[in-house]
C-alpha cells in the first residue's frame, strides 16, 4: 500500500483527471478547516497547504489516500478577500464541477461549530449539491472551540438549521482528532453504498 500523494491541481473542469473513478469533494466556507479535515485524511500534514488568509484555495486540488480512495480540495466561498470578478470565476468554477463531474460521488460540505445555525451561502452551497444528486455529508469543524456539553447540542442545530436528518451532521476537530474515525467510516460507508448499487445496475 503506497502513501498518500498529491495527484494535480486543476484550474477548470477539462483539467480534471479522467482516469479516476470516483471521488470525494471537501467544500465550504473560506477558514472553516477544509485543508486541515486533508490534512488528517490524508495522515500527512505537508501534503496540504494550508494559510492564515482564507481564500487561498483557487484550483480544484486532487489528492489520493494510502486507502486509494481520491479527495478533492474545492475553493472556499464566503468570505475570501479576492476581487469580485475572481470570485465570480471561482463560484462558476465549482458549480461546474458539482453539475458536471461523473466521477464526483461524496460531497463533505464543512460548517464551522461556531457559526451553528450556517450562513446563507452555507444553505445556499448545500440545496446546490442536493439539486445537483449529489450525496452530501455534513461536517461540524472546530468542534473543539466548543464545551463537551454544547457539542451535542451544536449538531443537532447545524442539522434542524439546514433541515437535515437527525444525527446525520458529524462534529470534528483537527486539533484534538475528535470525530476523524466517524468521518472516514461515513465516507467509506457511502462509497461502499454506491459502489453497491452501481454493480447491482450492471447485474
């Protein structure tokens, strides 16, 4: 089993690796932890770049795990302090990719434990991924900043604020490791899923 590795960085959609089969997307508002969720995933901190100034992130990042499996770093959206035509591209640039991309088959969109009920690009980005077939999971980041008797709480608001079902949202926090075990169970469990049901359309 090799380790983790940086596949390419695509600056549009005709740029993307076609040879993969199917990958998973991290996608959320800018500083809300998506590099850091890779970083973890991949077990291999230098592999992700990661900045204090969000939307850093302009190209579609592909990464592959010591598992095999394929993650996609997606730009940020929010907040980023770039010109408004470039965020214009990159807004188009993501929507693409979620429309269009056959090999997209998980979506991990990150919300930030302290901003529970989400923003309106959070709902926004979210009901766009469920337009578009996607399946979604739901990933509470920061979840440390949080007492341990809020962080219960704090889910099940994420999930009633983004009318998701209950114990659907999985909090998480790259400082402490917490929750990293359920989210790559959720990922594996949903590939498996869908790898389930793709060989059964074939049979």
């Amino acid at each position: 089993m090799s380790g983790p590795t940086f596949i390419i960085s695509a600056a549009k959609l005709s740029q993307c690796p076609p040879e993969i089969e199917r990958e998973v997307a991290v996608i959320g508002r800018s500083n809300v932890g998506k590099s850091s969720l890779l970083a973890q995933l991949l077990g291999q901190q230098s592999l992700v770049r990661r900045s204090r100034t969000p939307g850093r992130t302009q190209l579609i990042n592909y990464f592959k795990t010591s598992e095999g499996d394929t993650l996609v770093d997606l730009p940020g959206y929010g907040f980023a302090d770039v010109p408004n035509q470039v965020k214009a591209g990159l807004e188009h640039l993501v929507e693409s990719y979620l429309r269009e991309r056959d090999q997209l088959a998980l979506v991990l969109l990150l919300i930030d434990a302290r901003r529970a009920k989400g923003s309106d690009d959070d709902r926004a980005h979210l009901a766009f991924v469920q337009h578009c077939g996607r399946r979604v999971i739901v990933i509470v980041t920061k979840i440390d900043r949080l007492a341990k008797a809020k962080r219960k709480p704090t889910l099940r608001e994420v999930e009633k604020s983004l009318d998701l079902p209950a114990g659907s949202a999985i909090g998480f926090s790259a400082e402490t490791g917490d929750g990293l075990g359920a989210v790559r169970k959720a990922i594996q469990d949903a590939l498996r899923t869908i790898g389930d049901s793709a060989a059964q359309e074939e049979e």
